[in-house]
C-alpha cells in the first residue's frame, strides 16, 4: 500500500460498498459538488468495478491512502443523511466489535429498498426535490439548457419537493434535465413528508401491584439518561403492564420507543395488546415475513417521526429514531436475538450500546434471565427489578419431577402421567404436552440389521415425517419417500426411532379418542395464519391437549391450561455446548410459566431418568434464580462466560483437510500475548452439513481486549492471504452455541 500522502485542496470520500470486504472505498465528490456540504450518511451511487453501487459516505478526508487515481461518485442520492452521527457510530462499533465488513452491516442495517437506491420516503411517491445549493441558484443561469431551467423554477416554487406524476404531468422530458441537475448536486431524490403527531395512549393502563409501580417508577426516574435496567419476573407477572404504562410516559414526553421482540409472527397477542392501549395509528411492525416496501416504510415512519413505536425482531435494532426515548427488549434471554449466519451480531448486546450512544435507557425483560445478564446485574451494571408474583392473584404451578426409569412408556409418556391428563380432561381444562423434536421419529432404523436413515450430505439422521411419508433432513433441503423396506437387507422391519411430535398426536388420538388435539411446530404452522388460528381456537377452549415443540414457549398464554408436562427432560443435560443447561432450565420455566392462573392453579410435570440431578432439583424445588447461582458458580469455577470472552471461527470445505489445515495454521500464527486461549481446530459437533466439512477454533480470554486484539490482527491476515479455494469462514464473536 502506498504511504498516505495529504493532497492539497482535494476532498476524498470514504465510502462503505456493500461488498464483504473490511475496508472503506476512496472516490472524487461528484464534478461540481461543494464537499463542504457532504455529510456522512448520505448514500451516493459508485462505480465499482464494472458495476454501479449504491454506497454509503462515511467521511469526508483530505488524505489519499489509496494510491491510485479515483473515479468520482456518480450521483449524491439524500441530502441528508439517513443515519444520524450516533447511529453511525453504533454501526462502526459492530464492525469493529463483531470483526465484520462495514458495508456488510450496512446491508442488515437498512432495509431492502434504499440499500438498492429507492427514495428515502415513506409511504408517499418517489419524487425530488432542491438541494439547499440548487435554492440558491438563480434560474437565468440555465438559458442553454430550457428544461433544466424549467424544472428548477418549478421547484424552486415547491421546496418540499414535486412528486414525479406531478413533474411528468406539468413538464414532459423532465427525466434528462433531473438527471442533470442531480449531477450539480442542485436536485435530491425525494420529497418532505408531513409528520403526525405520536398518539398517546387511547386506554387507561392498569392500577399497578406495588412490585409493578416500584419498577416504572424506577424506570422512568431513569429516562432522558443512559441505563440498563432488567425486569424480572416470572410469566403472569405483569412485565408488559410494566412496558405499557413506562412507554406511555415517553410518549407523553414526544418521544419514541423501540420494542424488540425474538418473533413477531409467533406473538400477535402481544401486538394487540400494544394496538389496545395506544390506537392503530402510530404503532409500527418490522419482521421478515413484511414485503421490502413495508419495511421500508416502517424504518422511515421512525426515521422521520411520524410513527411512535416500533415493535420489531432483531434486525429492527438500526432502524434510525428522530426523537428515541427508549428502547424495550421483551423476552431479552432468548437465543433468536442473536444472528447465526452473515453478520453475526446480538441484538441485545448491540441496543445496550445503541442506547449508550444516544443516552436513553435500555429495559431488558425476561421471566428466566440470561445467566450474563443476572450476573451484570449483580455486578451493579444493570438495575434489577424483581416482579416476584403473578399479577392479578394467579397461583404459580406446582413443579414435580416425575422418575420415569423402568416405567411402562406410551410413545414416551407414562402412565402416571397419562393419569393425571385423564383427570385434567375429566375436570374440563387444558393439557399442554412438550416434545422437543417435530416430525413423527427423529430417525429411522432397521430391526433386522441395524441400518440407519443417514443424510448423505450431513452428520445427522434423517427425520421420518409420515404423514408426508417423507424422510427428511433438518439441516439441508434433501428429503426421500419413506421406503417400505431396507436398502441395506432388503427387510422388512424398518422401525421409527424416537420421539417426534407427529407419533405423540398420533398416540393420544389414540388414547382420548373425542377430545381435540391440536399440535403446534413448525411444520402444522407453515400456513399463514395457521398459527393464529390455532391459538383463538385454543383462548376460546376448543382444545383439549395442546402439544408442541420449543413454539409452546414462546410468549403465548394458555389461560385455560392447567397440567403442563415435558416428556423429556433429560436432553440438554450431557451436551457437550456448555449453554445447554442454562437454555433447558429456561425452556423448562418458559414452560411452566403457561399453566395456570387465578381460579385454576397448574401443575407441571417433569418426566425424567434422572430425578436426582443437581440442575432439575435446584430448579424445581428451589427455583430459577437458585439455579442461575449455581450454573453462575460453574461457569466461574470452569472459567466460561460471563467471566471470560469467546470468539469461534468456523471453516468448511467440500473435504475436511482444507478447513482443518486452514485453521491449524491460523492456531499456529495467531498472536495471543498469552491471555488468549485457543482450542482446537477440532471438528464441529455437527462435523458434515450440507456437504460441507465443517471445523472451528475456540478462543477464550479474561480479557476482552486481548481477546479483541488478537481477533484484530487474525482478520487482517486472513483478509491480506488468499484463502484456499472454496474455503469459507466465519467469525462468531460471543457465540451461542457452538453448532
Ligand atoms: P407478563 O408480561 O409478565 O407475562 P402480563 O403483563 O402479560 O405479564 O400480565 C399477565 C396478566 O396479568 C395479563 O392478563 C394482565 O392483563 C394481568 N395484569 C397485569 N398487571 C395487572 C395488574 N396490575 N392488575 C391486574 N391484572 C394485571
Ligand atoms: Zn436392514
Ligand atoms: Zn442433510
């Protein structure tokens, strides 16, 4: 590279492509533009390579460290930018901080339509408008060029801008004089919106408990500052009553919330509840299931102020705020919060910082609490209010390990508690029966000689699926008929193995012939609104047993469900990912949490082989907040996160020596000053997927920095090296789980 040199009178933009290449691109102001009046976050069309991009100005220097001569940017698109100068910054930390190429980010961080160069208008028709320079110029000056002289008298009467029916109706040909004058950076794309007012609320909240009215006023003695506060409280507890009446404040105040959610699709109570309290208007919704356009117009609703809340998933984290008061994050323990493939960010991680930057208070809720989260808050980092009782007088459930060793089994339900769902139905209420794998068995197997149903392009077994009379892979898109006999023998005793929720429906169709069975995965909800059915179907009792995977945990309340049962409790015990206690403790009360209430008081039972285990006993007789002090003393005791940080660099390759060399030879090189630890590479747990061997390098620190540091100089070798062919890596900063 060629050494910085400063150039005299010249302006160099930096400016971040969307290309996955970790470093800012250098270009000339367009011919004619002030640079002066260039503010970062404005987008600008490039040439790059032999393409055109739409491209983001990240700064204005004066120093060429490229070496080469530039090519100028061919058109400014905003006038101003799309992101404020903090949300820049949370966009430059994510980068540094997640080891992650800026125009990447930039890409997860605006929606489909301006990242492609549409106008940056919600809801109304593309249109322009004068720049501030092209106010200033006087019409006579364009005499050689009659329609660029038009066009600018006529916007020169409407400063907020003509829509483009507008300009074609009053002025034909306008296209090329447009095009000229967005050259002199005279014209920008877009009109001014008139912005609404933020509704306040149009239903009055509940009256507080007193655990409820000590954590609003805390919080809200908190706003208009940085803080982080945690809500704690078990499911019932009235942790949304809490945002409710909180967010109301800041709206009174003329600003904005952002509420995340891990899914919106999964929790359309929730979105109601919001629209009951504070009117249809104002509220907006951003989740992927939404068309480009609609995401679009949510993020610059909120952009220009014209909507005061957001509920949105992960990805809705950047959405840029003109007035932002706080920032919400329900259910701030679950894993879908944070990214696992691209840009691998956590959101809840990232709006702590967002709120940082901007100075508002983060309110992170949860009725079972990330272990790195409690011990912030133990650490004085994070306020800790504790909801412990259900609201309105609902009875927690009763939890109860049921030792199922050497029972007599049902397709993995025993007879006691088959009992129990007989007296429940008997009474009239609802059973809810959790299974954690869909599809009827997890695998396929031949009595006879022992051949297995394999995916041929993963390390995993193929999930008999027979009401499709399919087998398919979990992982990759391969599937196949079910066969009626081997292909290894040629026999005919091919045997289902292990529990699906499919063959658990199946048996209780069975058992309690007339009652109604509704089963909730992924797969009986891949109709739109298939989901949403069921659930009204359920709040208004025609169900009688409800059964589901990890989707039964999520946010839905069942107030009529007063028996919950896990089948098995036992995996998540031995994995070998040091998170998986913590996950099943939390899917275990997220679980319970969904029986019960005021007039019927739960019950849950915990089928398990191992009733004397240390994590079911402390949770179940003790609690989750006892269990999280002990998982916490194992964590520190084998120096895990929280009390250290991780990196996993991940390679894979269509054979398994390039991916393990590769990381080999970084585990050789990587300079760790001694404070970083690296293991591996070894094998991933799942070590074939797709066709692809997989492999990983763990990195462990007690300091962040050093950890930080040596990722640092690692991205840069791989970025300077020419990677073996059809290598492909990934960086996961703070991982999750290790698959
Ligand atoms: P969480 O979000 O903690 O699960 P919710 O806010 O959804 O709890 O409250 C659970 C139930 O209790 C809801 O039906 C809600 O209407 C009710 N509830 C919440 N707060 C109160 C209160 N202060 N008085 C009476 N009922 C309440
Ligand atoms: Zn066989
Ligand atoms: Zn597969």
């Amino acid at each position: 590279m060629a050494e910085p040199k400063p150039v005299q009178d010249r302006y160099i933009f930096k400016v971040a492509v969307p290309v996955p290449l970790y470093q800012l691109f250098d270009y000339l102001p367009p011919p004619g533009f002030d640079p002066h009046k260039a503010q970062p976050g404005i987008r600008l069309k490039v040439p790059f390579g032999k393409s055109e991009k739409t491209a983001f100005l990240w700064a204005v220097s004066q120093t060429d460290d490229s070496g080469r001569p530039l090519k100028p940017v061919l058109q400014i698109l905003d006038d101003e930018p799309l992101l404020s100068d903090k949300d820049l910054a949370l966009l430059s930390w994510a980068s540094q901080y997640y080891h992650f190429p800026l125009g990447e980010i930039i890409k997860a961080a605006f929606p489909a339509g301006l990242r492609l160069g549409k106008t940056a208008q919600a809801g109304v028709e593309a249109g322009y408008r004068l720049t501030e320079a092209g106010l200033q110029q006087d019409p006579a000056q364009l005499k050689r060029a009659p329609k660029q002289q038009a066009l600018l008298a006529m916007l020169g009467e409407h400063p907020q801008g003509l829509t483009e029916t507008v300009l074609t109706a009053q002025l034909t040909g306008w296209r090329p004089a447009a095009k000229a004058l967005l050259a002199k950076a005279w014209l920008a794309a877009g009109i001014v919106a008139e912005t609404r007012p933020a509704p306040l609320a149009v239903a009055p909240g509940l009256p507080a408990n007193a655990h409820q009215q000590e954590a609003i006023d805390r919080i809200k003695h908190g706003l208009g500052k940085f803080g982080v506060f945690l809500l704690y409280g078990v499911t019932g507890s009235g942790k949304t009553e809490v945002y409710l009446q909180v967010i109301e404040t800041v709206l009174a105040r003329g600003l904005q919330v952002l509420v995340l959610l891990p899914e919106i699709s999964l929790t359309p109570q929730l979105e109601q509840r919001f629209r009951q309290r504070f009117g249809q208007t104002g509220i907006t919704v951003s989740h992927s299931r939404l068309s480009d356009n609609q995401r679009l117009n949510a993020w610059l609703a909120m952009r220009q102020g014209q909507s005061a809340i957001l509920l949105g998933t992960r990805s809705a984290l950047f959405t840029p705020m003109a007035k932002p008061g706080l920032i919400v994050l329900d259910e701030e323990h679950d894993a879908s919060y944070k990214q696992q493939e691209g840009f691998r960010f956590s959101a809840r991680d990232s709006a702590i910082v967002r709120a940082k930057l901007l100075q508002i208070p983060v309110l992170l809720g949860s009725a079972t609490p990330s272990l790195e989260s409690l011990y912030n808050a133990e650490k004085g980092r994070y306020q800790l209010l504790s909801l412990p009782e259900r609201a309105g007088n609902a009875v927690p459930p009763r939890l109860q390990l049921l030792d199922i060793r050497q029972k007599k089994l049902y397709e993995g339900v025993s007879e006691t508690l088959m009992a129990a769902m007989r007296q429940t139905l008997d009474q009239q209420g609802q059973v809810l029966l959790f299974v954690n794998r869909r599809g009827f068995a997890p695998t396929l197997i031949c009595h006879h000689c022992g051949w297995l149903a394999r995916c041929p392009r993963c390390d995993a077994n193929l999930v008999v699926h027979a009401r499709l009379g399919l087998l398919r892979c979990h992982h990759c898109d391969q599937q196949q008929k079910l066969m009626p006999q081997c292909p290894a023998c040629d026999g005919t005793s091919l045997t289902p193995l292990g529990l699906g929720t499919e063959r658990v429906e199946h048996m209780l169709q069975a058992e309690f012939p007339g009652k109604t069975i509704i089963r909730l995965d992924r797969d009986s909800t891949q109709r739109k609104g298939a989901l949403q059915d069921y659930l009204r179907q359920i709040s208004q009792g025609h169900a009688d047993i409800i059964l589901g995977t990890q989707m039964l945990s999520k946010g839905h309340h069942f107030p009529n469900v007063t028996l919950a049962a896990i089948v098995d409790a036992d995996s998540g015990l031995f994995s070998i990912d040091f998170h998986a206690p913590e996950r099943l403790a939390q899917l275990i009360v997220q679980v319970s949490g969904r029986a019960g209430r005021a007039d019927k008081p739960g019950t849950v039972i915990l089928q398990t082989r191992q009733p004397e285990h240390p994590l079911l006993v402390t949770l179940t007789r003790q609690g989750y907040s006892e269990f999280a002090a002990m998982a916490l003393a194992e964590r520190k005791a084998a120096g895990l996160p929280p009390f250290s940080y991780q990196a996993l660099l991940r390679a894979q390759a269509r054979d398994a020596d390039t991916p393990r060399q590769f990381l080999q030879q970084l585990a050789d090189t990587a300079t760790s000053g001694g404070l970083v630890q690296i293991a591996g590479p070894v094998s991933a747990p799942m070590a074939k997927r797709a066709g692809l061997y997989r492999y990983q390098l763990l990195f462990t620190s007690a300091s962040r920095k050093a950890l930080h540091q040596c990722l640092d100089a690692l991205v840069e070798d791989l970025n300077r090296g020419k990677p073996a062919q059809k290598l492909r890596w990934s960086l996961d900063v703070d991982p999750i789980d290790w698959y």
